[in-house]
C-alpha cells in the first residue's frame, strides 16, 4: 500500500519550489502533468457527462500558478498548514503516485542542502 501524501506545514514553501521547478523545467521529467491530465479526462468520460471540459497539463500549470501567485503576494493571508493544505489538495489532482516519489526525494535533497548552507 502506498504511503499517505504529506506535506510538512514548515516545509510547505520548500514544495512550492520543488512543484512550480518540475512543472516548468522543460527538461525535468519528474513531473508529468499531461498523463495525469489524461487520468482525469478518461475517469470524468467514464464516470460523468460525455461534454465535460478536458483538462490538459496547461491546467495543471494554470492552477499551479494561481496557487503560488496567492501564497506569495499574500503570505499573512496563508498559515504555513493552510499553505500545506492547498498544496496537498492540487498534488492529489495532479500528481501520480510516482511521480510524488521523485518529487519527494527532490525536497529531501533541497532540504539536505538548506541545512549544510545553514550548518557552514
């Protein structure tokens, strides 16, 4: 069984970084918005009305973007857990299983860097 998503309130900025890097770095393949698209375009096709929107990675990026745009230009707005919690609420929309697990092992290694820079 795979392991519950979670997104540490403190570390809820670090995420922000590591999801907007892998979701604009045209180079990175750590994230893969236009196959989650398709999961979610074939599930609503299956499960609801045939005219729905379809989604494609453009969204992913669009709703990404809208979300960090909130969480910077209004921080005082954004506790770090309702930070965490918006976070968490578009990677259950948007990312796969595997995919988390290449993001995570992203902020463990950006946080490993963040405490050797805090340790010199």
């Amino acid at each position: 069984m795979a392991r519950k998503r979670e997104i540490v309130p403190s570390e809820a900025r670090l995420w922000l970084g590591v999801l907007l890097d892998a979701a604009f770095d045209p180079t990175s393949r750590t994230l893969d918005l236009a196959r989650s698209a398709e999961i979610a375009n074939h599930h609503t096709q299956a499960n609801g009305p045939r005219d729905a929107l379809r989604l494609t990675a453009r969204d992913g990026k669009t709703q990404l973007l809208a979300l960090a745009g909130d969480l910077t230009a209004y921080p005082e707005d954004y506790s770090d857990q309702r930070q965490a919690e918006l976070l968490l609420a578009w990677a259950e929309r948007w990312i796969q299983p595997e995919d988390w697990g290449r993001l995570a092992a992203r902020v463990r290694k950006r946080r490993q860097k963040m405490r050797q820079r805090g340790g010199e």
